[in-house]
C-alpha cells in the first residue's frame, strides 16, 4: 500500500505530487575581474559569485554601472576549488 499525502482534502501518491520536487541547481563558482580605471596605473579586483561567467559578467556590468566607473577589464579569472588556484577564462 502506498504511503498517501492529504492535500487540500485530496490524496495523492508521491508520485504525483512532481511539482512539490526541488530542481537541482548549478553550482556556484567564485570569479575574479582585473580592471583598471581609465589611464591609471593601479589596478583592482572585484569578485563574485555565480553559476557561469555570463551571470558573473553581468553583475559587474551593473557594479560598474551603479558606481558610474569605465573599467577596462585586463582579466578574468575563475577559482578552482580541486586545485586552489586561479584559471584565467577566456
């Protein structure tokens, strides 16, 4: 016999009940920008963490923005947790 959930007066077996099922999400991963601003010669890191570079990508296009900065990006970089080291993307 099957185990039976009440919802809403109704019974359903586990396997109707999908919708309730959570879809696994993508990891996260940690990356790093190197940008300079304008013709300085410092130049700065900002970090973040996503599920790809484009997602990565677009939070700094909007850091940028917020901010009202011209950054000039020289690198970017994706942490490797196995390895625990920086790996330039490309």
């Amino acid at each position: 016999m099957p185990f039976l959930f009440e919802l809403a007066g109704d019974y359903q077996t586990p396997k109707e009940k999908s919708w309730m099922k959570k879809e696994k999400e993508p990891p996260m991963d940690e990356f790093r920008f190197h940008y300079h601003l304008g013709d300085a010669t410092e130049s700065s890191d900002k970090y973040f963490i996503a599920r790809n570079l484009q997602e990565a990508s677009e939070m700094f296009d909007y850091a940028c923005l917020r901010k009202h900065l011209q950054a000039q990006v020289s690198k970017v970089e994706q942490w490797n947790r196995w390895t625990n080291k920086w790996e330039t993307v490309e």
